[in-house]
C-alpha cells in the first residue's frame, strides 16, 4: 500500500483542490501518514502571497525534502512566484498551481479515476479552519485570474481564468443542501469573473440559479470591476437575506493608482452601490482588502481610501505594498516607497479603522494571527445580525 504526506499553506482554492487529490489517493487505496518520513510521496503545497507566507512554505518545503524518505513534490504558487527558490529545494517534482491535476500522475493504473472524485467542498483537516463548522460549507467557483495587474504575484501563481460548469456547482450545492448544510461560501480567486472564459453565463446568472436552494451564502473574492458591471442585477439579488456575507476587493479609491494597477477605474462610482446596499441590507456583513504605500501612491490617496473603507465596511484587511521581483510593476520604471514609509502609512490606516470601534481589522495573510484574532468577533457579530436582521 502507498504512503502520501500533504503539508500546505495555500489559500481556501487550492486547499480545497488538495483535499480533493487527497480523496483520489484515498480511493485508490493509498494511505496517509502524518509524517514526510513515513510517505511514498510527500508534497509541500506552498502559497507565495505575501512574504511571510511565502517564508513559511518555504518552511514547509524544507521539512519536506529533509525529512522525505520518497518522493518529494513542491506544489504551488511559490513554484512561479519564486521559482529560483523553488529550485534551490532539491524537490524531486516541481508542479505549479494551474497544473495540479499532475498529482493525480503518481497513481499508476488507477482503479478510480479523477473525474470520479467530486470537489471537495471542505479542506483535508479540521484544524486547517480558523474556527470550524462543518455546516458551513465551500464551492469553488473557478480558479485563476481574469485580470493582469503588473503588481501582483498571486496571477504570476494561480494563472489564467478557469471556470467550473455551473451544472457542476449546481449539482454540489444541491448534494450540500440534502447533507444538511446551512452555508455554503461562493469562493475562488476571482469569483466575479466566472463564465466570462467559457460563454456559459456570467457570475450574476450563477448566483441567481444558487439562490434556488434553501441555504445561506457567503460571496467571497470579488473584484470590484464585476460589482460596478452586474451592479443592478447584483443589488437585487443581494436584496435576498440568505446572503449574509459580502467581499469586494476594492485595493484603492483612487482612479490614478487603479489605472496603473491596470484595473477599471469604478471604486468612487460604487459609492451609490454601498450606500443603497447599506440601506435595503444594513444586517449584511461586508469585507475588503486594501493596499497601502502602492508604488507612486500619495497620503492623501491612501487616506481617502481608508476614509471610504469606513463608509460601508465591517471588516477591512490592510496589506502593506510588497515588492516581488518577478512582477511586472519592475520593470515600469515606478518609484517605490521605501519600507518605513509604508508601515507608518498602515500603522495610520489601521489605527484609523480601528478607531471607529465597529470595523474589524487585520492585515491578511501578511500577519495571520491578526486575521484569526477576529474571527469569533466576526462571528458573533454576524450571528446576531441574524438574530435582528433589521438592524445593524
């Protein structure tokens, strides 16, 4: 019998694409083990992100290779976003994030095939959740990325838009709903997007048919772009109080910065948006994330983006800018803000949040801990908002 070992710090999509794989070894009779030194094939899956997540899956690659009696695999966006590191491993496979049904190949004459397997609509372990619930469930909507923002390593790793049949999601959902589950959450890379690269409808169109089922929804992983395009028909499906939980990126205010990022231009144009969705849905819970200290970016763009962060949100995570060198903001010959000047920008900015006393803030995946500090809060907030859905 075969031996696997997975050890991983990659984001909701990915975790849930290896606990897939995981089903697949398991249906084809392998084993896992709780140990590199005990596997046949031990793989590291490895998120590149941010610095600190990168750091600590080059962390886990290392324990990995050293303590791998088999055959080892780097899995991931670090493969892409630092591929000289990625090297320097000694892996004995190195596979990247579009290309993860290659794992699937060191199951020689497979008794049960992939297509066999369904997503997973859960993560491998229960200790991988920040708070866990098993009736609160996840559908992975398409990996990959639609837009080419020069500054981003998470495109450089995840690649281009793939979208899951909508007969696939529909078919999910339907079997969580008949096992009991009261939330399921929309998630991806960039959810908004969905369809846009196989014709079969568009992210508005998926949501309505979903809305058919008697369960709550968290919309997680919007770019702003698709909010300001579906607007309407997204507003009215939000009207549903079975959607408690709203994500939209939205990075910066300012037209200037956005243009650089090679993204539309609309967050200021959403502003009638949030105040007619805060109107028709104060109970519903909203989130963001922010970069500050973008290349160019000035204290006073930076500080009205914070400012109408704290119009309309109850979670905003702060992301200092980071530089990767891979990205193609590099070679746009861009000044860039030194390291001190950022971190007094978002020391500012989170103390500003902060100060309003309702706004849940933390700084992602950069710093984990504050981003798993919240959650009870959130979740207490979001539980009585429940309970008194008129209010907020």
């Amino acid at each position: 019998m075969k031996k696997y070992f997975i050890d991983d710090n990659t984001c909701t999509a990915y975790k849930l694409i290896l606990s897939r794989v995981a089903s697949y070894y398991d249906a084809n009779g392998w084993q896992l083990v709780r140990s590199a030194a005990d596997a046949d094939l031990a793989i590291a899956g490895c998120c590149a992100a941010f610095h600190s997540l990168e750091e600590e899956a080059l962390n886990i690659a290392r324990s990995v290779v050293n303590e791998g009696a088999g055959e080892t695999v780097l899995f991931g966006c670090l493969t892409t976003v630092s591929p000289e590191q990625a090297k320097a491993l000694g892996v004995d496979h190195v596979i990247a994030s579009p290309q993860w049904k290659r794992l699937t190949d060191f199951v020689t004459n497979p008794v049960v095939e992939l297509d066999a397997i369904p997503p997973s609509t859960e993560f491998r372990l229960q200790e991988e959740y920040r708070i866990y619930d098993p009736g609160k469930q996840f559908v992975l909507l398409q990996t990959g990325c639609s837009s080419d923002c020069p500054h981003c390593p998470h495109k450089l790793g995840i690649g281009p838009l793939k979208s899951v049949p909508m007969q696939t999601l529909l078919d999910q959902c339907e079997t969580l709903v008949k096992n009991g589950a009261h939330t399921i959450v929309l998630t991806g890379n960039d959810t908004g997007s969905w369809g846009t690269d196989t014709g079969e409808g568009t992210y508005v169109e998926l949501l309505r048919a979903i809305l058919d089922f008697p369960v709550k929804l968290h919309l997680a992983q919007i770019n702003p772009d698709w909010v300001a395009l579906y607007s309407e028909a997204l507003l009215d499906l939000l009207t549903d109080d079975r959607i408690k939980d709203f994500q939209t990126l939205i990075q910066t205010t300012s037209p200037r910065l956005l243009e650089i990022m090679n993204r539309a231009p609309v967050v200021l144009e959403l502003e009638d948006f949030f105040l007619r969705l805060r109107e028709l849905r104060p109970d519903i819970f909203l989130r963001t994330d922010l970069i500050i200290g973008y290349p160019t970016s000035t204290e006073e763009e930076d500080r009205a983006t914070v400012a109408f962060t704290a119009r309309f949100f109850d979670e905003v995570a702060v992301h200092a800018y980071e530089r990767f060198p891979h990205t193609r903001i590099e070679t746009m010959g861009l000044p860039f803000h030194s390291r001190e000047v950022i971190v007094g920008r978002v020391d500012e900015a989170v103390n500003t949040l902060e100060k309003s006393g309702t706004i849940l803030v933390h700084r992602g995946g950069q710093v984990y801990e504050t981003m798993v500090a919240i959650e009870q809060p959130k979740k207490t907030i979001q539980t009585d908002r429940e309970r008194s859905p008129g209010q907020q």
